[in-house]
C-alpha cells in the first residue's frame, strides 16, 4: 500500500518476507520518499506496468521468481528506474549477477540502514543538507568532542587541509574515520568539489578496475554506454579509500600508477585521461604489518602514507562520550519525529564504564535500541543492555577461549597492574610508562575495577 509524502520520490519495495518490507518501507518514509510494497514478483510487475517508480529494492529471492526477474522486466521494457537488489549474506556470486545483469547496486542481508539510506541518496540523486566549513563546538562539528585526543585530531585536520598531500587515517572500527576525512576535505580549498567516498572491501575483484577508473561503451558485456569511475568522479575534489587493506595486489598496481601518473584508462579504451584528486585512504588494519606480511604493497604503502592520522577510540575520550551520547540521541529523536529523552544517572555511569570496542558506531547503534526499548522519555542503564565491566578474579579465570573483549581487557589489566608495580603505584610515572595521558588511565583503571595506590606525586 502507498505511503504518502509531500512532493516525495516513489519507490517500489519487493520482498516475500512482510517483516522486512515493512522494516525497509518505515525507513524510506523516514527519508520522505513514497512506498509502495510487493510480496511476490508478479505483483512486483503488475505494479511496474501502472505506476511510474522512481527506484526499485528487491529480495533476490522470493517463493515465485528472482529478483533479476524485475532486472529483466525493467531493461525489456526500457524503464527508466535503477533498481537495486538483496542478497543473502556472503553470497557474493549473486550480488555480481545482478550487477552483471543491470542492477544498478545491491546490498547484502541482514540489510544496514544505514547503507540502504547512502543506496537511495545516491540512486535518487537526494541532496543532503551541506556539512558545516567551520568546526565549530556543539551539534553542528562534524568530530565532537573537548577532550584532549579529539582537540589534536582537529589541530592536525587544520593543517592536514591546508595540504594537498595523501593522507592516511588509521584507527579502530566505528572510530571516525570517514568523517575525518570529509572534515579534511570541508576545510581544503577543494571543499566545493565532490567527496567521493569508496568502501574498497565491498567491491568484487572482478570489477574492481571499471568501478575505479570507468569503461568505455561495449569494452564488456553489458557495458552499453560509457561511464566514469570513482577517480572520474572524483576530479577536483577528495577520494576517500576506506578498508584500502582490502585491496587485492593486482588492483594495488594499478591504484599506484594512476596515483603517480596522475592518469587512469577506462577499461576499454586506448588512451589516458587525466584526473585531479586528492587520497585519502583508511583501514581499521595495521597497514604496516599488511606490508611485512606481503598483503599490501610497500610502495603503495609509502604513497598513501604520506601523513598519518590517527583516530582515538571513544574509550580515551573521556567524557566526549556523554556529548557524543546526547547529540545522538538529539538526532535519532528528530528523525521518529519526538522528543530527545533524557540519559539517567546510571546509564551515564554505565555509558562511562563501558569500553565500546565498536566506538562510535556501537554507541549509535546502542541508543537506537535503547530509544526503542525506553518509555521515549527517559533511558535508563537497563534500555542500553552493556555489559557491565568484569571484576579482576571474574576476568583472571577466563582463558585465550574467552570473548575477545574479555581477554583484551585482562590483557590490559595486567598491563597497567605492571606499570603500577614498577612505579610504586605513582600512576602519573605509570601512564608515562604506558604512554598514555594521566586521565586515560585513571579511566581504564576505573572501567577495570582497578583501584590502585592513591598516590600521584
């Protein structure tokens, strides 16, 4: 059934399973588009042949026919509407048919909202509300926070923006990275060009060479028209490598060429074009020990590398994450149309002590469930579920077998423990041992139940 939405785009959701289309259906009127749903392929059709649909997200499987089968329908009939298809999780040999077959992109199950919101932006070509130049304190920046690790991240985003040399960002998962990277690019002189943003993980090898440097009409089957890549798309402005890791060596050696050429040959084509852009690359690996391990290129490695930065985890950001806590939750209250709840005490103890392997990201996706779970005025540390930090015996019996988590924490339990030793409790001379900042520890000892010598001098 149709879901009205003021001067909104239609889309047309295709799935057998009704839980999931309504799931994907309530977040596309979130977004303001209109929704209509099919549970089968025929009533998929029948749809298609009265109604013009502005874009198309189908299962690729369902009780009577595929996915591709709309794929065919839309390409038989010449309709002008992408269509984007989903796939059981790892089966990457179907998301290449489909890509193969003409789908314009495709997303794995269990479906990220938050992918299948970049897929509908980028197929109906949505604008979205201009990112602030300036960083300024609040809402409104792009990195949040006041503690000591984020003030010299953006100390060096200023001076990274003032150059045009690559720039790698390392850090754990969920820590930032791409927003960084697009901080990098708002206050460069390339601001008012396109961010191109390009998960190197998510890209069949196979057609790996065409997403980055684009085909020319008829260079492949199904190439009916030529088509720029991601450095094409990218000219004048910033491209951003995220999980560059990922890369296999074969496309490494063509990635290092085009960055020092400054050209790129669309698969197909007999000629170099040139392209202006500005890497950025990231990766929540060692990409120093990818290079010794002989995953990834040395050479490359020194061309991406050419300046480092390094992205904190929520866990070193003191406080920060009571801001970042309340600023998400401000915007996840705004998109279900209500009120922001209210964080209670003890789920700002609890937030506090929990270590968020998953940073950011897990921080986001904690208080979307805790706002689902709560009365919608008030979160307690019960609506959050985190697992509340072991004590020092409960941890010290676990083995190598025991949740990684757990063992990264008894880990660095005994490694702050050392220090403590060494330096007779002095915690100051101990988080200089550690290199780490006085705050730092005493939050990690607090997270670990770690009471220590109270002496500082």
């Amino acid at each position: 059934m149709a879901r009205k939405a003021r001067h909104a785009r239609r889309v047309l959701v295709v799935d057998d399973e009704v839980d999931i289309a309504e799931l994907l259906e309530l977040t596309l009127i979130k977004m303001g588009l209109d929704v209509d749903t099919a549970h089968c392929v025929a009533d998929a059709k029948a749809a298609l042949e009265r109604t013009r649909y502005d874009l198309i997200l189908t299962d690729m499987r369902m009780t009577d026919g595929e996915g591709l089968e709309l794929v065919d329908f839309v390409q038989a009939r010449r309709l002008d509407v992408p269509v984007a298809v989903i796939t059981a999780y790892g089966s990457m040999q179907n998301a290449v048919s489909a890509l193969k077959a003409g789908a314009f992109d495709y997303l794995a199950k269990p479906v990220s909202l938050d992918q299948l919101r970049t897929l509908v932006k980028s197929a109906l070509n949505l604008e979205e509300p201009a990112a602030p130049v300036e960083p300024v304190s609040g809402e409104d920046r792009p990195l949040l926070g006041n503690s000591t690790a984020i003030r010299q991240v953006l100390e060096l985003v200023e001076k990274l923006a003032r150059s045009q040399a690559p720039v790698y960002v390392s850090g754990e998962s969920g820590s930032g990275k791409e927003r960084a990277a697009r901080l990098i690019h708002l206050r460069s002189n390339r601001a008012d060009k396109p961010f191109v943003a390009v998960n190197c993980g998510a890209i069949p090898e196979n057609l790996m060479e065409s997403e980055f440097f684009g085909y020319r009409k008829g260079a492949f089957t199904g190439a009916e028209q030529d088509r720029d890549g991601f450095f094409q798309a990218a000219t004048g402005g910033t491209l951003f490598l995220d999980e560059v890791a990922d890369l296999p060596l074969a496309m490494q050696v063509k990635l290092l060429r085009a960055i020092q050429e400054r050209k790129v040959r669309k698969v197909g084509s007999t000629a170099e074009e040139p392209v202006d852009v500005r890497l950025i690359c990231a990766t929540h690996q060692n990409l120093a020990k990818c290079v010794d391990s002989g995953r990834f290129r040395q050479d490359l490695y020194y061309r991406l590398n050419v300046i480092e930065l390094k992205m904190p985890p929520l866990r070193e950001m003191d406080d920060d994450i009571i801001l970042i806590a309340r600023q998400v939750l401000a915007r996840l209250a705004t998109q279900n149309g209500q009120e922001a709840p209210t964080l209670a005490d003890d789920a700002l103890t609890a937030l506090r002590r929990y270590a968020f392997p998953g940073n950011v990201r897990e921080l986001e996706n904690t208080l979307e469930r805790a706002l689902a779970l709560s009365d919608g005025n008030r979160i307690t540390a019960d609506d959050l579920q985190l697992s509340p930090p072991q004590s020092f015996d409960e941890a010290a019996t676990g083995g190598a077998d025991c949740p990684l988590q757990d063992y990264l924490d008894r880990v660095e339990r005994g490694a702050i423990q050392d220090a403590l030793d060494k330096t007779g409790g002095n915690r100051t001379q101990a988080a200089k041992l550690l290199g780490v900042t006085f705050r730092s520890l005493r939050y990690r000892m607090d997270r670990l139940g770690l009471a220590g010598k109270d002496r500082d001098d």
